[in-house]
C-alpha cells in the first residue's frame, strides 16, 4: 500500500517552520497540492513576514511539488477564511486542513496577563476553529475530508507555566469530539495530533542528542496517515514522534453507585479511593453514552 494525494488539496496552517513544514513537505511530496500557510513571526507570535512560508514553498516546488503561500493569521475569522480562499483560488478546492499553527507565552499563571491567554487561546483554539470552520462546508459538500487538529501533551497531561497553551491545546480536543460525530456522515474525518518534536518553541529545552532523535520529520507520518484515503478512523488522539506512534485515550473509574436516596458529601468522602479507582475502567465515544452509565441505564 502506497499513501498518495493525488488530486488532493492540502492546507497546513504554522508550516513555514518545525512540524508544519515537514507536514506541508511530506504531503506535497506524495502528490498533494498544499496551502503553505504562515504569517511568519516569533515563537511568542510577535513580528511577521513572508519569508517562512516563501521558503517553504520553494523547497516544495524545487523538489517536483505544487505548492502555494498563503500569510494569513489563524487567528482572525476573515483572515482564517482567506487561507481557504486561496486554497479554493489557487487549486479549486479543499480535501485536507492540517491546524498546525501556535505560539507560546509561557508563564507562570500567576505572572500571566490575560494578554497572553487571551492570544495563545486565539491562535490555537479559535484558529483551528475558523479554518476549520471555513473549509467545513466545502468538506461536507464533496462528502470527504481529512482534518488534523494538533493538541499536546500539555494540555492532555499538564506542564508548568503553559496554562493558556494547555487549556487551548485540550481545547481543540473537545472541538475534534463534537466535529467527530458531525462529519461521519459526510465522511470528514477529525483527529488530534500530541506531537513531540524538536523545533524552533522546544529546542532550548533539549540537548543536542535528544533533538537529533525528536525530528520533525519523525512526526509527519502519522499526519499524512490521518489525512490519508486509507485512514477511516474519526475522534482520536494521535502520540507522534521519535518514531514513537501512540493512540491516547482517556477513560472513566467504574466509581460508586449511592442509590436509593440523596447522596451526601459524607457518601463522597468516605468512597473517594474506589470513585478515584480506575483499575477497572470504561471508555465512552460520546457524552451521550458516558450519560447512560451515570443514569445507570
Ligand atoms: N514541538 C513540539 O514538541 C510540540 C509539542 C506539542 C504540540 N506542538 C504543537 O505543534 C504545532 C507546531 O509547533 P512547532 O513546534 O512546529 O513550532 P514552530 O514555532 O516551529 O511552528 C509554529 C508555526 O506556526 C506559525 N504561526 C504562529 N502564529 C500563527 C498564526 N496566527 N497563523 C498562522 N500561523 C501561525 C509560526 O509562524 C510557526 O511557523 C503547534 O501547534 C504546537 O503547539 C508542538
């Protein structure tokens, strides 16, 4: 089995740098047309220029591929929407997004201005909404389409000094949930990314050993299998990198059934190690079915 996208229509948001470049190059070189969208700029998101996506572009194009720049911000409805524009422009269409763009204002929650909340929410929640919600109609109408959100593991399992980034980056997880079920039928399928690679927001944490294992490239695989004909799977999170591929999946303790009369903080209080007790466990697929076990039908 060879994993094409010929005919295929990609938009990669953030890929002018680090994983959205290797996705962008990874797709193009296996046939995909790509949207190569970045409006430049700092880890932080401050400053802004052509040059990243410009580049990236070229390498696309010097290597066979199609590929078109795009330097809109995710972060702004209209401007979000420019970005499928020029994908619909330029190619004719949309059959994969890839939200892949972000930024970092890490500090301590204590230090953090609303500002950086604020931004880091914009950027990563609300950009991954507007493009996607921008190229949801088209999907829905050709009744296919790959979209890849990108989580973290800071937000699925914490990290000191990212409560903004965190809470966006779980964010888009509860987005990809919902728009799960709303694209089955038209056969739009939504993954979450939890990437672990070596760029330009992570590098200065990691020695020159473990970056050399956390490429970039390592990572983009699991993307192009997302947004790949081949994949039929919908609503999951997606562990990638150095080589390391891992579904995640959260799941809920058997718990405690206080039946028959009103339970009490005392009931809670006393049964809280078994309600904690996950060692049997069950997964729900939707929020309908997690309501069922707690009515208890
Ligand atoms: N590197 C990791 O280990 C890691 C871990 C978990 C999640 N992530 C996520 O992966 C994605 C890519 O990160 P990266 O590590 O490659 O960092 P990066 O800084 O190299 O790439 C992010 C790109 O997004 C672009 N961008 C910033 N604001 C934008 C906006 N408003 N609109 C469009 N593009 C914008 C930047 O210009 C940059 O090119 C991010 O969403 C990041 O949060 C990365």
């Amino acid at each position: 089995m060879t994993i094409r996208f010929d005919n295929r229509v990609a938009i990669v948001t953030g890929a002018g740098n680090g994983l959205g470049r290797a996705h962008a190059l990874l797709l193009a070189s296996r046939g995909a047309k790509v949207v190569v969208n970045d409006p430049g700029g700092a880890v932080d998101g401050k400053g802004g220029g052509q040059a990243a996506a410009d580049k990236v572009v070229d390498e696309i194009k010097a290597a066979g591929g199609q590929a078109v720049a795009n330097y809109d911000s995710v972060a702004d409805a209209a401007s979000a929407a420019n970005i499928v524009k020029t994908a619909v422009d330029s190619f004719g269409t949309v059959d994969i997004v890839v939200d892949n763009a972000g930024v970092l204002r890490d500090k301590t929650f204590h230090n953090m201005t609303t500002e950086d909340f604020d931004f880091v929410v914009k950027v990563h929640f609300l950009g991954t909404a507007y493009v996607t919600h921008a190229a949801w109609p088209i999907l829905r109408a050709k009744a296919y389409g790959r979209v890849v959100v990108t989580s973290s593991n800071s937000g699925i399992y914490g990290n000191f000094g990212q409560a903004n980034y965190a809470g966006a980056k779980l964010a888009v997880v509860g987005f990809m949930n919902a728009l799960r079920l709303e694209g089955q039928k038209y056969n739009v399928l939504v993954n979450a990314l939890a990437p672990v690679a070596g760029t330009r927001m992570t590098e200065s944490l990691m020695t020159p050993e473990i970056l050399e294992k956390l490429k970039p490239e390592y990572v983009s695989p699991m993307v192009a299998y997302l947004c790949s004909e081949q994949c039929q799977r919908s609503g999951e999170i997606w562990s990638a990198g150095a080589g390391n591929f891992a579904r995640i999946e959260y799941r809920e303790a058997e718990g405690v059934r206080i039946a028959g009369r009103a339970p009490t903080p005392e009931d809670v209080a006393e049964n809280i190690d078994r309600i904690a007790d996950v060692s049997a466990s069950r997964v729900f697929r939707t929020s309908g079915e997690e309501v069922a076990a707690v009515v208890g039908t």
